[in-house]
C-alpha cells in the first residue's frame, strides 16, 4: 500500500515465524541507553521474536497518532494529509510484513483490559481490515463488538476504522448486527454499511423506523438517492421533525440532496421559526428556489443575519447580492461579521478576474437575471460544483455538503464521494464522477474559466451555532 488502503495476503506478504534464535551479546547489552540490569531480560528472551514484537506494537501506536493527522486543518488543503496518510499505511505494510505472529499480536493489543484506548482500536482494526482470510475476520467482530458496547470514543473510532478498511466482505460481521438488541450496535453497523454504500434499502428502512435515534442519525449517512422516493419522504420527513438536532439537520440535508418537495417546505417552516435550529434555512437555500429569496432578503435584516448570509451564499441568487453588500459596508458591524458576509458574495460571486475590483464585480455579477443560480460567478452546475470539490478547501462538512448538492444537481446519477476518504480514494471519486456525469467539453470550459473556486468553509462569530 502507498496512499490508500488496500487488502494483502499475509501468507505472501509476511516473513515467516523466526526459526534461529541468536543471543544478545554483553557488549550491545552494556551500550544499550537503558538501564542494563532492566535490559538484559528482554534481549535474554528472545532475539528476533522480541524485536519483532516490539516492532509491531510501535507500528501499530504509530497508526493511532497519525489517524488524528488525516484530518486537514483550517491553513491546509484536503490534499495536505496524504503524506500523514502514506506514513500511516506503511505502518499497515510493517506489520503485515512482520507476519501471522504480528497479527496475533495486535488483534490481543486492540483492547486494553484497563482502560479505554480508542486510537489502538482504531489502528488495530484497520491493519485487521487489511488482511485477506477468515481469521482477521473473527477478530474484526470480536474488537468491534467490545469496543462498541465498551466506551463511546472507542466505538467512534471502531466505525471509522471499518468505514477505511478496504475488505470488502466485512458485511459478513455488520449485517447480524443491525437486528442487535443494544442500540449502539445497531448504530455503528448502520453508520458502517451506509458509508461504504452496502446498506441494503430494506435494513435502511429498518434503521430510519429505530425508535432509537443513533441509529436513525447513521441511516441518513445512506446513499438515498438509489432507494424508492416514495419511501424516502415519508421516512426523511419523520427524521426532520426528532428532537435530536444532528438527526434532524442530517434528514434536512438530504431532502435537499433528493430534491424532496415535502423536506423543502418543512425546511421554510422550520427556517421561519428559528433558522439556527438544524441549520434549516441552509438546508432551505440548498433546494435551490428562487422564491426563496423574499424570506432570506427579510432575515438579512433581522437577528438570525448571520445564518441567512451563509444561506443566500448557497442559494446563489445575483438579486441577494445587493442585500449582502449593505451587511458588509453596515459601520456598525466588526471585522469578523464583514467577513461572515464577503464569505457569502464570494460564494455567489467569486473574486474579480484578473485581481480588480472585487466590490466592483461583485456589483456586475448583481445585475445578472435574478433566478439564475451563480456559484464564484458562474451559473451553477455539476461541473461547477465538481470543480469546487476538487479545488482547494480543508472543511470536511463543508465539502460534505457541496457532494450534497451535486447529488442534487446530476438528479442522484452522480458516483459515490466522502471527504473522511483517504486522499488518493477521493481523488478517484472525483475523476469517476467526472466521467460519470460532466461532458469533457464542459470539464474544460470550467477549468479554463480562470476564476478559483470560493472557500467552502465558513466563519462563525462566537454567538452562532456550527
């Protein structure tokens, strides 16, 4: 494995079990830094086998600490992580080059009998995850189960670490587990199979009816789009009204991505009454109405601003474009809430050609025709939003939402896509998407367009919700 992960055969792979034993020497004994007497049992027990182990066991603490590197920070771009990533994999090559002993070994270091450990059962469920045959697999199940019913952190980082794992048979070890009495393992299978796209539409069914509102949350990771729209709206209009936000704002996002009328108009309802609850009017703004203006035009004006700046940015509407303006010049607001709203024109507008006038193009994008959707000065498309994808930006919920709106865009055709993916596995995506569903003339004319993609990460003053 270089920059994605991939499945290995051991058996091919690994350096078979040491069958020569040879003895440390005195003389390495007394120039080793340690404390000798402390030293001299561990070189006496085993040579190649103890150094083995102890390879093994630093590899894998070293997946644990590079896992927290895969995530771009706000001064990078999403593409900044792969050499982390490549460190990491090679951890992964390590131990399985250290063979079946190291396996065994890190499959009996996942679980700390103490303590909890989420980063070791990250990195022990990856590397397991990179490894063919039925053992791994029994093992896979066993730290999953334990670290989901054992501790939340370590369930969170067991999801993810099946979520990356590229075997493609772990739905062997997830399905018996949605029909599972404890909630939080419905949960973390659900959450599993919708990410990788192997959540059957009957099981996602079941986990939008859970009365358990976890495993609702992880339903609506589901790739929706291919399933039945009439099951959809009734099942995502339920979600949209739970009490928990994040389930609520998840079934909201991908009303939008299905283009659900029923989710756009409780999305309004939801918006006029508190716009910051769910993020309601930005899941309104991504429907793409323009009737949608007049409500936003009048919350430009009133306490919730700064949510509706955000929201007419994605709404891309050239007719907000003067409202936004008079945010930005208002004396009255600071530094920070300016940029909240040069965020939003920028978005709309993108910057001026060629470094001008910024204010001044920002005026002429204004006088174009008032329901045409603009996305950095350009009217908005899927080689539009495909191209801000792959240009520069480090927020992954942020990037979330632009795939969001692409789904909306290709009506559901376009390919599978995350941003918690290694780098070189969205770099796939991207191009599978590219092939999928935008024509190479357009491909060109949007990389050929000369203005760089507006951010997709915003800026929240202290008092907003993120």
């Amino acid at each position: 494995m270089l920059d994605r992960p991939c499945v290995l055969d051991v058996a091919t792979l690994g350096a078979p079990a040491p069958s020569l034993r040879v003895p440390a020497q005195p003389g390495w004994r007394a120039a080793w830094p340690a404390d000798a007497d402390r030293a001299a049992p561990a070189f006496d027990a085993g040579g190649t086998s103890v150094f083995r182990r102890h390879a093994a066991e630093e590899c894998l603490d070293l997946v644990a600490v590079l896992r927290a590197y895969r995530a771009p920070q706000p001064e990078e771009d999403w593409r900044t992580p792969i050499g982390s990533e490549r460190r990491l994999l090679a951890q992964v090559n390590a131990i399985v080059g250290l063979g079946h002993e190291a396996l065994e070994q890190i499959a009996a270091l996942a679980i700390d009998p103490d303590l909890p450990d989420p980063g070791r059962v990250f990195a022990a469920l990856l590397v397991l995850g990179c490894v063919a045959g039925d053992r791994p697999l029994s093992e896979i199940r066993r730290i999953f189960e334990t670290a989901v019913t054992r501790h939340p952190e370590e369930g969170a980082h067991a999801v993810e670490a099946l979520s990356l794992a590229p075997r493609s048979d772990l739905s062997e070890v997830l399905t018996p587990l949605l029909n599972h009495e404890a909630a939080a393992l419905r949960a973390a299978a659900v959450r599993v199979l919708a990410f990788r796209w192997e959540l059957p539409e009957a099981a996602w069914d079941a986990a939008m009816r859970d009365p358990n509102p976890s495993v609702v949350g992880a339903a609506l990771g589901a790739p929706a789009q291919h399933f039945d729209p009439g099951r959809c709206e009734p099942l995502l209009m339920a979600a949209a009204q739970s009490s928990a936000e994040p389930v609520a704002r998840a079934a909201l996002r991908l009303g939008a991505a299905l283009r659900l009328p029923a989710l756009h108009g409780e999305a309004t309802r939801m918006a006029t009454r508190d716009g910051r609850w769910a993020d309601a009017l930005l899941a309104m703004a991504m429907h793409g109405h323009p009737g949608d203006a007049d409500l936003l035009r009048a919350m430009l004006r009133s306490a919730g601003r700064w949510q509706a700046a955000r929201a007419a940015g994605v709404l891309g509407l050239p007719s907000l474009v003067p409202d936004l303006l008079a945010l930005h010049d208002d004396p009255l607001r600071n530094d920070e809430e300016r940029q909240l709203a040069a965020q939003a024109l920028a978005t709309i507008a993108g910057p001026a050609p060629d470094g001008g006038d910024t204010a001044a193009w920002w005026h002429r994008v204004a006088q174009a025709p008032g329901d045409v959707r603009v996305r950095g000065g350009r009217p908005l498309s899927a080689g539009v939003l495909l191209a801000q994808l792959e240009g520069p930006g480090w927020w992954r919920a942020g990037r979330h939402d632009l795939y969001l709106e692409l789904v909306a865009a290709s009506r559901g055709r376009a390919p599978r896509f995350s941003p918690f993916d290694f780098v070189a596995v969205q770099d796939t995506s991207l191009r599978r998407i590219a092939e999928a569903m935008v024509p190479r003339d357009g491909r060109a004319a949007s990389a050929q367009a000369g203005h760089p993609a507006p951010p997709v990460h915003p800026v929240h003053p202290a008092h907003s919700a993120h």
